[in-house]
C-alpha cells in the first residue's frame, strides 16, 4: 500500500522514507527544470534572493504541455534529473527537503541529500496524461519569460511516486535492478 | 508525373503530429498489455499498468501522452515520377509542424541554436531525411521522439575484429548506462555498418518498423531476438524501478561498409514509441 504524505516534507517524512516506499503526494510542489535552475544559481552566486523559499519544499522537474482552455495544465510527467545535478547541491544547503524527476543523480548530489536530509522520488516518465489528472492547480510565479520552462507552483493531490534516493543511502536504480538482474 | 500539393502535405503532417503524439501505436499497447503479463515486479507491474491508463487517457481526451512532444523526425520517401506543387517539400513540412503543435497544444521543444537555446514557438523545425525512390508516390513516416531517450544514445566505430559479440557487448552497454534515463521499456534500435553518419540513420531508421515485426534477414531477425532476451536479463526493468521488462522490442537495420569498419549506432526509444506513416499520390 501507498504511504500517503501531506507537504511540506518534515524531517519525521524524509527520516521515515526508504528507497522503494510507494508514495502519494499530496500539497504544494513548485516546477523547475534547466533553464529555471541555471536562473537560480546564478542568484544564489549573487546574493539575490531566490522567487521562492526552499525550506520544507519539493521541486519538480517538469515542463508541461500548453493547457487547453479550460484546463488546469497540459501534460505533465516528469524530466531526466540529471541535467538538474550541477546545481542541485545549493538548492539542497538552502532547504529544498524533496526533489521529483526519472533518472539516475550524480554522487555528488546523492551525497548532498545524505548530509542535508532530503529524499529524490521517481514518477513515471511518460505516464504525463495520467500524471496531470493529480495537478489540481497551477500558477506561473517566476521566470515566466522562459514558457514551458517557468516556475510554476502546482497544488497536487495523491500525485504517485517511489521514493529513489532515501536518506541513508537506499538507491532504487541499484538495489532494486541488482534483485532482477539474471546475466550474472 | 503525378502532382502533389503543398497543401495537401501541411494538411497530412499537422494530422500525423497531433496523431502521434494522442494516440499510442497498437503495437505498443499491446506491448504493455504483454509485458504486464509476464513482468517479475511489482512495482514495475505497477508502472506498466500506469502506461496503460495514460495512453487510455491521451487517446480518450486527445491530449498528449508524454510532456516532451518530441524532436518532429521525418524520413520522407520521396518517388521520382512526384512533383510537389506550390511550395517546398521541406517548407510544407516545417509548416505541418509547426501548425500541428500549435493547434494541437503539443510542447514546442526546438531552439534556434544550441548555444543561445531559445525555443522557436512551434516545434520547427523538423528533421527531415529524404529517399528518392522508384514511383509517384509520396510516404511521410513520422516519429515525435523524446529528449531523454535521444540523449542515453550512442555510436562507436567498432573493429572489425570485435565482431557480432562485440556489437552485443556494446548495445547492451548502451541500455545498461542509460538505466532509468531513457524511460525503460525501451524499444532499442541499432545501425550496423553503413559509415559514420548513416549508421547513425539506420538506427533511427530502424525504430519506424513496428513493435514485434522482425528484419527480413534471418541473421539480423536471430540477432535482434537474442539482443531482446539479453536486455531483458539486466533486471533494469520499467523505469528502471527493476523488473524484467526492459525493451519491448529490439530494431537492426545494416547496411554495406568499408573493409577497414564495424560502424555501430544505438538509438533508445522510449515506450513511448510514437510513429505515423501517410501514403500520398
């Protein structure tokens, strides 16, 4: 069964997950992918402030599709994580507890989760048409210059994802494939 | 000498985007009902019966079934007794494009240089591959393909000395390193021969062939069989969350080469194996 998570993540949350646990998010998450997080550590080199408070919160990776008239977001599931690494590090020192995307993180980012207690989950890449039916709000609140790319603060209920990187360690991508593989 | 509008190929192209990208391929849904049958994990049960839902979903309400709408890929087999009229053949194309995305609420993920990385709007422009062929006809294949499996591709010049075992060394290195990135189940497609550049399109060439359909060759169909069992011992798995479906299909298309060559290409396709084909004249 499912653990069910309200956000912000507390340090009770990122402590209890392990890699593997099946999870339903519900609550705030905000949108970045490359573009937005080159943004932001260009204001963390500066001194700027950043558009939003990372302390307790969740960044997904994603650039959704143009909503329709109508509709809350288009499709949306989630990006490869890795092009995020380079400047994930200084999102995790100022707070960011939980970070969604597919795909393996570098060591250095998986260290850096261990020493600032953050978790990274997994949703399906590729499942965006189902993904968007858990969005149930989105605004644009920084960068919207950069479209699709913008950071968005999205209001998601029981949004389905698999904790990858827990913070003792637990890596999914490895533990996981290591328990199936049969050419060894 | 038969004539083709350009309007006529606007018209075609726009429907093959929004097609491609709403309605997931018969062969790739039967794909997924497949593997749910026979997959090892739970969790990777879990995440195919979620693939299922979403392509229900896109084709339902004809929306997309994946964010990344894709890098718009053509390969055009153009007949020599065919005239386009009214325009370019290329210009119709880009104009399909760019109007299918649009009109579609299809991502636009093209920049106008990968230096300054502006995006153009409309998903232009396409990447069009053109065969001149015997006839009057006019076949546009199409594939929206993703960023994230492109990206976990690769091509190495082999030896000819390394031989068929070191073509299956090597594209089993290529899915083993692209793990979770590339959006497993993975349709894997692989050039063989050619040189540089077109080992590079055989494999691209080679993902256009459905699901379950095999290479006319019997070597290269006992090859593409073997490859398909392989992968699917590495236990990368849906998502690479682990499991025993890792590729739903694996694609050869080889091609003459120099004496001195074993060019190989791996191009990874995500499950979402998106291609349309439009006969015209």
């Amino acid at each position: 069964m499912p653990i069910n998570i309200q956000l912000p993540l507390t340090e009770e949350h990122v402590r209890t997950l392990r890699a593997g646990d099946r999870v339903l998010l519900s609550g705030t998450v905000y949108t970045a992918r490359d573009a937005a997080h080159k943004r932001m550590a260009e204001s963390i080199r500066e001194g700027k402030p950043l558009p939003v408070e990372l302390t307790g919160q969740v960044i997904y990776y994603v650039g959704p599709t143009p909503a329709r008239p109508g509709e809350v977001i288009g499709s949306a599931g989630p990006t490869t994580s890795e092009r995020m690494d380079l400047y994930t590090p200084a999102l995790l020192e100022k707070g960011l507890k939980g970070m969604i995307g597919k795909g393996h993180r570098s060591e250095v980012v998986k260290q850096s989760m261990i020493d600032n207690e953050a978790v990274y989950f997994g949703a399906v890449g590729g499942a965006a048409a189902l993904i968007s039916r858990s969005i149930k709000a989105s605004r644009v609140i920084a960068y919207e210059d950069l479209g699709t790319e913008a950071i968005r603060k999205l209001e998601i209920e029981n949004f389905p994802v698999v904790v990858i990187n827990d913070i003792y360690g637990g890596d999914v991508y490895i533990d996981s494939v290591a328990k199936f593989r049969q050419d060894k | 000498m038969k004539e083709i509008s350009f309007a006529e190929i606007v018209h075609q192209v726009e429907f093959m985007c929004q097609k491609a990208n709403f309605d997931l391929g018969e062969d790739v849904y039967s794909a997924f009902k497949k593997a749910l049958q026979t997959e090892k994990s739970d969790t990777g049960k879990e995440i195919l019966s979620q693939l299922v839902e979403n392509a229900d979903i896109a084709k339902r309400d004809q929306v997309p079934m994946c964010q990344d709408t894709g890098t718009a890929v053509f390969i055009v087999e153009l007949g020599q007794d065919c005239r386009i009229t009214g325009g370019s053949l290329i210009d119709a194309i880009n104009e399909g494009v760019a109007k299918g995305y649009s009109a579609g609420y299809l991502r636009s993920s093209m920049i106008y240089d990968p230096l300054n990385r502006k995006n153009t709007g409309n998903n232009t422009p396409a990447v069009i591959h053109i065969e001149l062929v015997e006839g009057s006809q006019l076949t546009l294949h199409m594939t929206a393909k993703g960023g994230g499996a492109e990206n976990m591709s690769s091509l190495k010049m082999l030896k000819p000395s390394d031989g068929v075992q070191g073509i299956k060394d090597y594209v089993l290195d290529v899915v083993k390193v692209a793990g979770p990135n590339a959006c497993p189940p993975l349709v894997v497609g692989v050039g063989i021969g050619g040189n540089f550049e077109r080992c590079a399109y055989l494999a691209k060439k080679s993902l256009f062939r459905p699901i379950g359909v095999r290479h006319s060759s019997k070597e290269i169909a006992d090859l593409e069989e073997e490859l398909i069992q392989q992968i699917n011992r590495l236990g990368i798995g849906p998502q690479g969350m682990g499991g025993s479906t890792t590729a739903l299909d694996v694609k050869i298309e080889s091609e003459a080469c120099h004496i001195a060559a074993l060019p190989v290409a791996v191009n990874l396709n995500c499950h979402a194996s998106r291609h349309q084909t439009v006969q015209m004249g």
